[in-house]
C-alpha cells in the first residue's frame, strides 16, 4: 500500500524545512552560546510586549494573579540564562547578557516583594504618569489613547485592590511622605474638556480629517464625563479617606515585611553593585566631608566673609538669586543649554541631530514635582513657586537634566548603534544618573559657571546627591527620623525649603532609588582620573565619553569592564580610524 503521513503534509513541510536549517547546527554539536542568548531575550521581550508593551489594548494588568505568572515566566528565563556558557559569548552578546540578566532580575524581584502593592510615591502617581504633554500625530496614536480612557476604571480598580493587600500587611508608602499628594487627581475629577487628559484634542494635526478629529474628540468628551472623571473620584476617596488613613506611620524600609531583605534589595536594583547600607552610608560622609571642604574655597571666591551657614541663608533669601517669572527661569536655562550646545563638539566625539525644548513643568504636578526632568522631546523646569527655584542651582540643573545630561543622552540613544529591542527598553539608574551628575562637574570644565554662586550651586547638587548616600541609608536602615534628615540636608546643601522637604519624602518612599546617582557618577569621575594617569597624553576626552555613551544603559560593573577595555586600547574605541 502507498506510502502515508500521519498528519497533512502541509502540516509536515515548515518542519521539514525547520529540521533542514538546523541541520548543520546539529552536526556541530547545537546552536552557538550567541544564538541560545539571543533566543531567549527575543523571545522574553516579544512576551513582554504582550504583557506590558505597545501591544496592549489600554493599560497593562496589575492583578495579583497576572504578576505571579510574571514571575514564574521570568523565574525560568533565569534559570536558562543560568545555562548560558557565558565565556563563549561574544564581547556584543556579553554585554546583551549582563544588561539582560540584570534587569529580569530587577523585574523578578519588583513581583517576589510585591512592589505593585506601593504603585506611587511623593512624586511618582500613575494617575498621572499617563498625562499627555502635547498631542498626537497619527490616528493610530489617538485611538491607542482612547482606548487606555475606556481603561482607566478597570486599571485603577486593581491598582486599588492592589494597595489594599498591601496595607493589610503594613506594606504601604510612608503616611508623612505623601501627604496632599490626593490633591494632584483633583484636576482629573472634572468631566469636562479642563480635565487635563483632553490635551491631545484641543489642537490636533491637520493630517488627521476634519471628520475624524471630530468623531475622536467627540468619544473623548463623553468618556471623559461618564467613565474617567467617575473613576478619578472613586479614587480620590480611596487615596483621601482609606489610604491616607491607614498608611504605616514607620519610615524605614526595614520597618516593612522582611525590611532588611528588601531593602538590601532595592539598593542592588537601583545600583547594580552589591554594596551594604553600611558601606555605603560610610562613603557619603566621606563624599559630604569632601565637598564641605570645596564649598568653603568657592565661598571665599565670592567675596563673603562669613561663615559657611551664614554664606547658605544669605542664598536661600537674597532676591537676586530668584527670577520674577517663570519666563525668566525658563530663558535663563535655555542660556544655559546653549552654552552646552556650543562647547559639545570638544568633549564628545559623536553629536545626535535630534533636539530637545525647554518647556514648564505642567500645573497639575508641578506642587509636588521635582526642579527639573529631562526628556528625548522636552526638558521641563518647574516654575511653580518661583521663591522656592534658586537661580544659582539652575545651571547644574540644566546640564543634568537637558544637554549633556538626560534629554541629549535619549537622543543619543535614538541615534544610536543597533541593539536588540530590549536593550532599547532597558535603563540603570547608575549609569544613566551617574552620568547626569558627572556632566554638572564636566560643567567646570566646558565654562558653564560663570560666578562663584553659580559654581556653588554646583557644589550644592553634588552636595544634595552625596548626602542622599548618608540620609537614603540613615532613614531606611538606621532608624533616622524625617526631621533628622531635613536637618542634614538643610545644613549641608543650600537648597530652598520646599526643595529639602520635596526630596527628603522622595527618599523616604522610594527606598535605594537615590542612592544611584551618586554612586554612579562616582565611578564615571574614577574611570577618568584612571584613564588620564594610565593615558597620559592619548588622553581624549572626547573618546572617553563616546566610550561610555555608546554603550547605552548598562550595569555599572559592565561600564567597569568597558572602561578597563579603553584603557587597554590606549584609549581609542573599536569605530575609530586608527
């Protein structure tokens, strides 16, 4: 009898095909190190998108169930990585590696403390994190909006029955550091087009037809007015009357459910080294030590004869160190920029065309919203309560939130070599706020501070950023009261009142996520005076920041073994003409 499958050939020939490819794989005894590496982010981010991405329809789950199965997928994705001979891997896939591995272990440990339990902060709200800053240009982009309109009662109901497992166990943000954060769903109460989430329809593209920017605004309107506001009132009352009621009254991340543990935890995440509080308490003081001494010098440039105490009231409280308007501000950072823009081609090799604005902070945040934030389109200042925004601090900021700070190293990234996706979905506070901070010192060197006081604004930024190390462990691991440390920053940094009191509740509700800028810029500063001394003469500045910034985010310690890399190259990066 004839010859017959035992399933359609149709059915039978893609695997055919499939067994023929990898034929020679076989005889070579299997895919390459390389090609099981890349097997498994691409398919782990292809899950991902699914789970959290752009594939969603409106907002992501955030149900208890929906991240236990997170979890296990990503437990697994762990246990292949462990398989991995990594000393086969390719210097490319390597670094793929490491950036992979790192961050499926801070996405796996966010699930197994149950992170989504505390999902916002003093200044982080993801009743806002959605808020629009401008609008649209594509209908597609628009219909993905409305759609997370239509979401929002679902996605703030699991929020809801999220925040309430978690006061059950005491493992809440603190009460005190996010008092009168309700006020900021306020604005979104309104079922009308004053909602700020109608941003997006008041001046929509003239490439989308008339009828259709009709028919979109109209469906924002109304779900605006029957399915939003109604949703933003629920939670209102929720934060207001329930939350705010029973929120833990302790400050310490070791206050909570195995405290030492997470805490221990939330500093690996945030800083990619495996540092102790102690250890890392220790060197803030010595930074803070350190940048005492440099204030003093800077003071006496300026002419002022008292003492260093006297020397930050008389900033905190002179007029001329405040502008009279937000346009004031905004230009003065915008000066600012400029001057960065201008100096740039002498100390980075490889210049991204994409530029960024300079635009303010909006009012439904800005209360409770930091200085400044740097962005690929926009980089924000805030020019709510003008008494509170020292024009002495306003460069340092500009360089580390805007150029060569946050905003032109998202443009770098957009221009950037290509890389897998998920390495362009994946960031480290270390190396991205290490090297903000590292650009407000390479201020002194571009000629961006002009004056002592704004010299010693600088010193204040690295000042406020070395002492998170001593306050961000001294709240959280050694028992520190929120006076105490306002105390400590107040006497070190002459930051504004409303400033100190912003950042210390930053501190106390987000544990570890401060202390990664200065760490971060602590090495970038040893990685230079390494190469300088190693270098001598081969020394170019120029190509050791290219080094660090074509990278991308990376784990700090794979920046260590790049920098060690340059330094054995004599200095020069693998795209350069020799």
């Amino acid at each position: 009898m004839p010859f017959s499958l035992p399933f359609p050939t149709a059915r039978l020939l893609p695997l055919l095909a499939l067994l023929a490819l990898s034929a020679p794989l076989l005889a070579q005894g299997g895919p390459t190190a390389d090609e099981r590496l890349r097997a498994i982010y691409t398919r782990e981010w292809t899950w991902r998108q699914q789970q959290t991405g752009r594939e969603v329809e409106g907002f992501p789950r955030v149900d208890a169930a929906t991240q236990a199965t997170r979890l296990a997928y990503w437990t697994d994705v762990l246990a292949e990585l462990a398989r991995i001979p990594v000393s086969e891997l390719s210097p490319e896939e390597r670094v793929n590696f490491e950036v992979f591995d790192t961050s499926i272990r801070a996405l796996a440990t966010d699930v197994r403390f149950k992170e989504y339990e505390t999902p916002f902060n003093s200044d982080t709200f993801f009743w806002t994190s959605f808020t629009p800053r401008q609008g649209f240009q594509r209908v597609e982009e628009y219909q993905r909006y409305l759609a997370r309109l239509r979401d929002v009662p679902r996605h703030f109901d699991e929020q809801i029955v999220n925040m309430r497992a978690g006061m059950r166990r005491g493992f809440t943000v603190p009460r005190v550091s996010v008092l009168g954060r309700e006020r900021t769903i306020e604005p979104y109460v309104v079922g009308d087009t004053t909602n700020p989430l109608f941003l997006p329809f008041i001046d929509m593209p003239t490439s989308i037809a008339a009828a259709e920017q009709s028919a979109m605004r109209a469906e924002a309107t109304t779900l605006l007015r029957d399915v939003v506001a109604p949703a933003y009132a629920r939670l209102l009352t929720f934060i207001r009357d329930e939350y705010m009621v029973k929120a833990r009254t302790t400050l310490g991340a070791t206050a909570m459910p195995d405290g030492e543990t997470y805490y221990q935890a939330m500093i690996e995440k945030f800083t990619t080294l495996k540092l102790t509080p102690r250890e890392i308490h220790d060197r803030g003081l010595g930074e803070v030590a350190r940048i005492n001494a440099e204030m003093e010098v800077v003071m006496r440039k300026s002419g002022f004869a008292g003492t260093l105490p006297e020397f930050m009231t008389f900033l905190r409280t002179d007029p001329q160190f405040y502008a009279k308007t937000p346009r004031e501000l905004l230009s003065y950072s915008a000066y600012v920029s400029k001057m960065a823009d201008y100096k740039l081609k002498e100390f980075i090799g490889f210049l991204p065309r994409y530029r960024h604005g300079i635009l303010p902070v909006p009012d439904a945040i800005a209360p409770i919203y930091t200085a400044g934030r740097g962005g690929l389109d926009a980089c924000l200042m805030n020019t709510y309560n003008l008494p509170s925004r020292t024009l002495y601090t306003l460069a340092a900021l500009t360089l580390h939130e805007c150029t060569p700070g946050h905003s032109f190293q998202a443009a770098l990234a957009r221009e950037g070599p290509p890389r897998p996706p998920f390495r362009n979905g994946t960031s480290f506070s270390g190396y991205g706020e290490g090297w903000g901070l590292y650009t407000e010192w390479l201020g002194t060197l571009m000629g961006i501070y002009e004056t002592p006081y704004e010299d010693f604004g600088r010193l204040t930024y690295e000042m406020w950023r070395a002492a998170r190390l001593v306050i961000d462990t001294g709240v959280h691991q050694f028992g520190w009261t929120r006076q105490q440390a306002i105390d400590y920053l107040t006497k070190h940094a002459a930051l504004s009142e409303h400033e100190i009191n912003t950042e210390i509740d930053r501190y106390i509700s987000w544990p570890g996520q401060a202390l990664a800028y200065k760490l971060g810029e602590m090495q970038i500063r040893r990685h230079r005076r390494e190469a300088e001394a190693a270098l001598g003469a081969a020394f170019d500045q120029r190509n050791f920041h290219d080094a660090i910034l074509a990278l991308g985010s990376v784990p700090l310690p794979v920046l260590e073994a790049r920098m060690q890399q340059f330094i054995k190259d004599g200095g020069k990066n693998p795209t350069q003409v020799q």
